[in-house]
C-alpha cells in the first residue's frame, strides 16, 4: 500500500475513534489544485474540517490539546506532518527520514 494511502486510512481510523469523522473530507493534490485554493497546495493529501474536529484543531481547552497531540503523534508515526491551510483544512506532508521517532514506526510499519 502506498505510504499516502496509509496515511488516509490510519487519520480516518483515528477520526472514527475519537468520533471526529462527521464534516470531514479528504483531497487529494490535484483535486485540491482544481479548487484553486490559496493554500496547501504542495501538499500530498489535505483534509477540511468543520464540527468537533474544527474545535479540536483550533481550541484551547485541555481535551482538545490531549487531542491535537495524539494526533499530531498518530501523523508522525505514519510518516507526515502536517500544517493549517484555513481554520478548517490542513495538509500532509513526508516527513524526513532523520525525523522519524524509531518509537513510531509502529504506525508506519502496519499494513
């Protein structure tokens, strides 16, 4: 499987997880390109959010921050990082090899 391909399913498993999936979407570069949005344009994959996920990427509140980290781990581990476009998207990007926890690769090694 291919490691952007991995990346979407290991996020969309997250998301169903943590019940964070509604008003979710996923775009690909070149779908995301014929958009014609200002940002996140060299990205490999990019995600636009509303509802709770929204709240947990842009609040403050201590659950929220218990849930940006873990997923900001979760991404790592398959390999990514990734950065705010708007308040509600963000996009992926590979994350050098050097940077890559060895703890992490659990995610990264999965099928």
């Amino acid at each position: 499987m291919q490691s952007i391909e991995r990346l979407r399913r290991g996020v969309h498993e997250w998301l169903v997880h943590h019940e964070l999936y509604g008003d979710t979407a996923f775009y690909s570069r070149e779908e995301w390109e014929a958009r014609k949005e200002p940002y996140l344009a060299q990205s490999d994959l990019i995600l636009v959010f509303e509802g709770e996920l929204f709240r947990v990427m842009n609040g403050g509140h201590e659950e929220s921050i218990k849930l940006y980290d873990e997923f900001e781990q979760v991404v790592r581990g398959l390999g990514y990082f990734f950065e705010l476009g708007h308040a509600w998207s963000m996009g992926f990007y590979p994350l050098p090899a050097r940077r890559l926890h060895p703890d992490l690769r659990i995610y990264s090694e999965q099928p």
